[in-house]
C-alpha cells in the first residue's frame, strides 16, 4: 500500500485536520480529549498507517481550530465530523477517541450508525456523572496533600492545574514526562468549550434513554482501559457491557495514556480491531 503522510487543511467550517497512511486503506478519525484541547494522537496513527486511511482534526475553539468559534455543543461537534467525513469523500468510518473524544466518537455512532464502520473507545468516560465524579477522586487521592491545597484553593495557574492532572493520567506516575518540556497537548485549553460540553454531556446522558439506545447500537467496538486509569473500570465496562457487539480490554501497567507507557500493547490490540474491520468497509 502506498502511504501518503501529513497532507493537512481546513474544512469548510475552518477546522484544522490531517490525513495520513493509505489512501486504500480502511478510513478510521482520531478524535482527542479535552473537551477543549487539541490533537494529540499522531503517535496513535503511526501505529495503523499501513492499514488505514487516517484523519486527525482539532475541535472547534481548540488548538488550531481555535478561530472557529460557537456554539459549542454536542449537536455541532457531531454536525463537524460528519461534514468533515462529506469533504474527504470517505462513505464510513471508524470513529476512534480518547477520553472525552471516545465518547464523541460514540455520540456519532448513535446519529450515524449507517457511517461507522467500528468504534474505538479508548480511555473513555463513565456515562454517568457519579462514576465521573470516582475518577476525580481517585485523581485527587494520586496527588500530593501540597498539590491537592493548589488545586483546591484556586492558587495554581491554569496551566500548571493541567500539569498536576496529567500527573495522575499514568499508571506510574514516574512514567510521565515533564510537562513542561512535552506537553500531552501543545495548545492551551479552551475554558469555554470545556465548560460547555462537559455540562451538556451530562444532561444528555441521564437516565435510561441514553442506555437503551446503545443497548441497540449494532457497530463493533473496541473498548479499551489501561487497569491504571483513573478512570475507574466500571465506567467503560458498562459502556462495553450495553454494546452489543463490544469487547472490553484492559491493558496491564498503563494508566489513561497508553501510548506513552506501553504503546506496543495499544499497537497490538489497535490493529486486530482495524484488521477486522476492513471486511466491513
């Protein structure tokens, strides 16, 4: 297969994107974490670039995209990715995600099943706001008692709260680099955008509506954990547990960032899922 490497644009809407790998192979989009930030995920296509077609983007108000401007909701973040799909002239795909990005990515295929090849639920969130609020807490509890006084009494900076965050992403916390030098994310968070999403998220994913419909859901799903995420299990296992046709993996001695701890296992795992998905695109 011939590669055809960082070819990157604009959308009609302004986002910045990039596409990779082969142009034969199967189409899968990166979508990052945040909600706010910006993409993070070229190691993660390096890993699929022979087998797939793969499209990296930053969401609207973040990082590259940082001109395109509101509204910032759920509706338009998923009304993004499909136009984007449309500008690339790509049928269906697999939609893959990181944290808040997974469940972007399982948002869309509830909207668009008919486009979704497969789901890559990496590191994603619980779906219920309580089992959010035991991540926060297992955060809290990785953190020194200096630290934790920042962050409760407002006196660190922006940038040093998501320094001291990202600390209690890895399963150990020797494995994370120094954020000053290799920041998980080049570009400062939009405030605006996380407070927006984060809130609506949780409005739209109460009850049992929610669960019923991905307990309908008929697009395979990798759903991956690292067993030292803070993120605790059973929120991705519930999400595997309602997907008809999901497997949940848990990845040994990585915490919320797998490939930067044992990227080897993530490659492995990543390119079974895409492998058998290439009968279905």
């Amino acid at each position: 297969m011939s590669l055809n490497r960082s070819v990157s644009g604009r959308s009609r809407a302004g986002l910045w994107y990039e596409t990779s790998g082969s142009p034969d192979g199967v189409p899968i989009v990166l979508c990052h974490g945040g909600p706010g930030l910006s993409d993070n995920l070229e190691p993660v296509a390096a890993m699929v670039e022979d087998l797939a077609f793969v499209v990296r983007y930053d969401q609207r108000g973040g990082g590259r995209s940082a001109g395109v401007g509101p509204p910032y909701d759920v509706a338009t973040f998923l009304a993004d990715l499909e136009e984007l799909r449309t500008e690339l002239q790509v049928d269906r795909w697999v939609l893959g995600g990181h944290s808040w990005g997974a469940l972007l990515g399982l948002l869309y295929c509830l909207q668009h099943e008919e486009r979704a090849i497969g789901l890559l639920y990496l590191s994603g969130p619980a779906l219920s706001p309580t089992r959010r609020a035991d991540g926060w807490r297992e955060r809290m509890r990785r953190l020194t008692a200096s630290e934790r006084r920042e962050l409760e009494d407002g006196a660190a900076s922006p940038e040093r709260r998501l320094h001291l965050l990202w600390a209690t992403d890895f399963a150990h916390r020797d494995n994370s680099p120094s954020f000053e030098r290799e920041p998980l994310y080049r570009w400062p968070v939009n405030e605006e955008v996380s407070r927006s999403l984060a809130g609506e998220c949780d409005r739209l994913l109460e009850g049992r509506g929610p669960r019923v419909r991905l307990a309908k859901l008929q697009v395979p799903a990798l759903v991956v954990r690292g067993d030292g995420d803070p993120v605790p299990r059973r929120g991705p296992q519930e999400v595997a547990a309602l997907l008809p046709h999901a497997r949940f993996l848990e990845l040994a001695g990585v915490g919320n960032v797998p490939w930067l701890e044992r990227p080897e296992l993530l490659r492995e795992s990543l390119r079974s899922f895409l492998a058998g998905t290439l009968s279905r695109a």
